[in-house]
C-alpha cells in the first residue's frame, strides 16, 4: 500500500481555525481567566503543530483535544490552582432527568423554546437564560466542568471524552452526572424551575 502524503500546512491551518473559538470557549470555562485561556489555547495550537502536524488530519481532533485537556492541567499544577468543593448530590441526581443513556438536554431542562420567535420579549428572555447557564457552568469544579464541556459543548460521546480527559469512561458519567445536579441546584436556587 503506498503511503500518503502529509497534511499540508494548509490543512492544519484550516483545522486550527475550526477549532480555535470553542478551543478558546472551554479554556476560559475553565481557567475562568481570558489571557490564560488564550495562551492555553495558542500553546495547544503550537504543540499540535509541532509535534503532530504529520499526523493523518482524522487524528487531530481527539489529539488537538487531548493536548488542550493537558495545557489546562499543566496550568493548574503551575497555578496550584485546585477546586476542591464536592458536594453530595445524591438527591438532586435523581430530578435531573437523564435518559437511559445519561444523556440530557439542558434546553430542555430549562423549557427554552428555540424554535420560538414570538417577538423580542421571548428572545431577550432566551439570552438572559442561556447566561445564568453559562454563569452556573463557570461555577462548577474543574473536572466536572471539563467532563461537561467536551460532552455537551464539543458534542463527544463518552469514550472520546473519557480518552481526552486520560480518565475512564466512568470517571466521564460521573464528573457529568455530578455537574448536571450541581447545575440543576444552582438554577433552582435562581428561581429556574427544572
């Protein structure tokens, strides 16, 4: 079988693109620092390029993802930064509503219509609930947030989360069954009715 050529320059150029604003979205979720989240997100990019830049392009996304999971880490240990409040969320889990799978849809948790365009009014409220979400995410621990993140912003299925992550893949459904109750208790603390 003949071997193929390497990606061009062209090519991670392009992938870089694809992935920098949520690369970026993530790291600020989790650093909860904009120019620390930048430059994780540029050191990831750099390290991509360097070191896996002749890698077939369908192995750079779980590479890319793994190589930012570990900027974020390193960023941590060097910030000894570490957020160590775990709350026992047995009772919550069970309001939650996931599905067989422990797959929920946070949209529908909280009742937001997408599809409606009744006026102004419906899309002002939409926004307004889409930040007190994003506001309960920032406040989730780090692991968990990181879990949630790449299942549900990325959109990656559990083994993919689990290999970017370098955890198992029950590790994963924890750290997400954990930040779906702390973010059903923070929003029913602020009067959203799950």
């Amino acid at each position: 079988m003949p071997e193929s050529n390497p990606p061009s320059a062209q090519e991670l150029n392009d992938f870089l693109k694809s992935v920098e604003r949520r690369a970026f979205k993530r790291a600020v979720y989790a650093v909860r620092d904009e120019d620390a989240a930048l430059d994780i997100v540029q050191d990831s990019m750099i390290r991509l390029a360097q070191s896996y830049s002749e890698r077939p392009t369908s192995e750079w996304p779980m590479l890319f993802q793994r190589i930012l999971s570990n900027a974020m880490l390193d960023w941590f240990r060097r910030q000894k930064v570490r957020n160590a409040i775990f709350q026992n969320m047995g009772d919550l889990e069970a309001r939650v509503g996931a599905d067989d799978d422990g797959e929920v849809d946070l949209l529908e948790l909280l009742k937001i219509d997408l599809a409606s365009t009744e006026g102004a009014d419906d899309h002002a409220q939409r926004g307004e609930m889409l930040k007190i979400l994003e506001d309960a995410i920032q406040q989730l621990p780090t692991r968990q947030r990181e879990a949630f993140m790449m299942r549900y912003w990325e959109e990656m299925d559990t083994a993919e989360t689990a290999a970017a992550m370098g955890c198992s893949e029950g590790s994963v459904k924890t750290h997400c069954s954990r930040a779906i109750a702390s973010l059903s208790k923070i929003l029913t603390a602020q009067g959203i009715s799950l």
